[in-house]
C-alpha cells in the first residue's frame, strides 16, 4: 500500500524519493521532528497496520511543545505556510496547511517540500540563510564579517537577552533569543568555510558535556538536591581538567600549568558576574563561610580600611576588595548581584529623571540647587513613586464589580 501512495506522489506531485524522504504517522507526528525542506507523506497509522493496534500517548517533541500543537495539525501549521498545497492521495482535490483538520488527517497525505527561506520553523533554516548570506552574490556586509568583528555584536545581543528576561516567557524573548542564536550560527557558519567546525560540532559538542555532567540523569549517579548536583558537577569538571592535563603530557605538550577550578570563567564578563561565579565554584569545594555572620563581619572590615586608606593606590584596592565581599554577601542571600545593581541602577535613573521634571517645572536648573533642596526633589521623587505603586496596588485589587460602578 505505502508503494502505492509513494508511486502516485511521484505522477502527481514529482516526488523524488532518492532526495530524501520523510513518512510520519498522523497519531505521531507531533513527537516527530519533521524538517519542512524535504518531502513528507502522512500516512494514517491504520493504514500501516491493523486499525485495532493499540497505541501510546505520544508526548509533543521538545522545542515544539509549547502550548497550541497538541494536535498533528496544529504541528504542521507551525512548520509550514498556511498556503502551502497538500495533496489528498486517491482524491482529485487539492487543500493547504491553512485548512487542515482532524478529518483532513484521516487520509494519507503528500506535503511537497518548501524553499528553505520559507521553512525558517525548521532548525536548519537560519544554518542555511547564514551560508546564502556569505555566498558571492549574498550580502556584502554579511561577506565582510570576521569572528572579531562579530564579538560585539554577540555581546550586545546577549544583554539584550538579560533584559527581556525581566518580562518572564515572552515572545520578545522568544525574538531576543533568536537574535542570540544567530550570532552562534554565523561564527559556526564562519568556522565551517575555514574547515574547522560546523553546527553539528556546536551541537555535539554542548550535547556531549551536558550528558556526560549529568550522571544522575543518564546515568548511575544520585544526587537528590541541588547542591549535591553541584558538588558532582565540580568533581566532573575536576576530572575533566586532570583528563586534559593527561593527554597534553601524552602528546608531548610541554607541561602546563595545573588547571584551576577558576579556569574559564570568562574574562568579558561584566565584573560583579564573573566575581559571583567565581565565588560560586570556590564554594562547592568547600572554601566559604559556614554564617552569613562571617561576611557581614567582613563587609565591616573593608569598610574600615577603606575609611583608613590615605592614598589613591590604596583606596582603589580597598574598595576592590570591598564590593568583592558585598557580591559575596548577594551570593549567600541568593540574589544575584549584577542584576541586583542593574534593577539598582534603574530604580536611580527613574527617580533622578523625576528630579529633573521637577526642576524644569520649578523653571531651575540642577546645578544651581543646593545639595539640600536637590535631597529635597530626590524625596520627593521617591514619594511620587512610592503614590504611584500605591495607585497600582489599589487598580489591582479593585473587582470587576467595583470598576464597573466606578
């Protein structure tokens, strides 16, 4: 039977099988990984087998499980054109993705492939735009990239990531992330024209190390909690950097320095970033205080040799060692201390740009203020904030009822 629809596909719709060719199950198809650029026949399962056959909840595929493809139509609209033509095999008519429904699926079904710019659902679309980009007749400024003229682009589009993550799941996440994978794929893309690596070395590369770091879950291992997961987790990075050390003495190499368990931690990281997570891993070996107590004692500390410091040198250390100690204090209350100096830094420009509207409304100009009114406007700007948060609280609270006969 399944000779029979592929032999009509071919007449039909010119399907050439020796290009590849995809056969799904409409009952399986959204834990399928379907690839729109190639061909794909849907073939109810019955026709397959016996109709009674039984058969097993199929869970969505990861990374296109979100809610909205529960259903195999659903999944197909989320990959393909709503005008894309399906072909209805054994019957004359025609419809497209747009159209599709569970009745339509009953049927086996032939979709054509679609042009690559077009399937950009698939996950080897932006691979593929990315080398038609740098080809002689692509994109003069994409031709023109290095990877060191792309390393800022890769910064700012991974703070742009940091920032949408304030709004939670968004879909200005989901367009933040993609600009962030982008730049992955383009420094891939870059690499593969030099011989070196491709996308799939991205992948099975991260796929490797992250399966391998997690024995508790693909493997024999236990850890119940999260800081058992941590202490395995730095074992497993310790043996890895011994592993290295070994094969360098193997090759010949000549003998390096021990690798540190601080190795690697980037140095473009924004200061108070790479301080915590520095902090981080000398604390799953061990090297932390016990007490909270321990670092506010030592807060103290540097603040009193701060005050004592008597020249430029000395004061540029100590408050060095001082906000080393502060982001160690954000660690043992677990906030994360660059974002709590970005959520800071915002809070202060907010109140100082009402202390500004004040001014101009008071037709006066910021540095013709005393320190003492310009503390003025600063608390008043505070109390304007602090109305406004009230106004929302109260907006919020308020039932439908209440709005309605206000």
């Amino acid at each position: 039977m399944l000779d029979a629809f592929l032999a009509e596909a071919r007449i039909r719709w010119g399907l050439d099988p020796a290009g590849g060719l995809q056969i799904a199950t409409p009952e399986r198809l959204i834990g399928t990984p379907i690839e729109p650029t190639r061909p794909l026949l849907v073939v109810p399962l019955a026709l397959l087998r016996a109709a009674d056959a039984a058969e097993a909840q199929v869970e969505a595929l990861p990374g296109r499980h979100a809610s909205g493809t529960g259903s195999p139509e659903a999944a197909l609209k989320r990959l393909y054109p709503a005008d894309h033509v399906v072909g209805r095999i054994g019957a004359s008519e025609t419809t497209t993705v747009g159209e599709l429904d569970a009745e339509a699926l009953c049927g086996p079904l032939y979709l054509a492939p679609v042009d690559p710019q077009v399937a950009v659902a698939g996950p080897w679309a932006l691979p593929w735009i990315s080398d038609r980009l740098r080809r002689p007749d692509g994109c003069p400024w994409d031709r023109e990239q290095t990877h060191a003229s792309l390393k800022k682009n890769l910064l700012e589009e991974a703070y742009e990531v940091y920032d949408a993550l304030d709004g939670g799941a968004t879909m200005d996440l989901a367009g933040e992330l993609g600009d962030l994978y982008l730049q992955i794929v383009l420094h891939a893309q870059l690499a593969a024209e030099a011989g070196v690596f491709d996308m799939t070395d991205v992948q099975e590369m991260i796929g490797r190390k992250i399966v391998h770091r997690h024995p508790h879950v693909f493997g024999d291992a236990r850890a119940e909690t999260a800081s058992d997961v941590n202490r395995q987790w730095e074992q497993i990075k310790r043996r890895e950097r011994e592993d290295a050390a070994a094969l360098d003495a193997e090759a010949g190499e000549p003998a390096a320095e021990v690798r540190s368990a601080l190795d690697g931690i980037s140095k473009s990281m924004p200061a108070l970033a790479a301080t915590q997570e520095m902090q981080d891993r000398a604390a799953h070996l061990g090297y932390d205080w016990t007490e909270i107590v321990g670092v506010l004692d030592k807060v103290q500390e540097e603040l009193a040799e701060l005050a004592a410091a008597t020249t430029d040198e000395e004061r540029r250390e100590e408050v060095g060692d001082l906000l080393l100690v502060v982001t160690n204090l954000a660690r043992h209350h677990g906030v994360e201390a660059e974002g709590a100096l970005r959520a800071a830094a915002d809070k202060f420009r907010n109140r100082f740009r009402r202390v500004e509207r004040m001014a101009r409304e008071r037709n006066v100009q910021l540095r013709d203020l005393s320190f003492a009114e310009l503390d003025d406007l600063w608390d008043a700007a505070k109390a304007e904030v602090r109305a406004e948060a009230a106004s929302r609280r109260e907006a919020a609270s308020q039932s439908p009822a209440e709005e309605a006969s206000s």
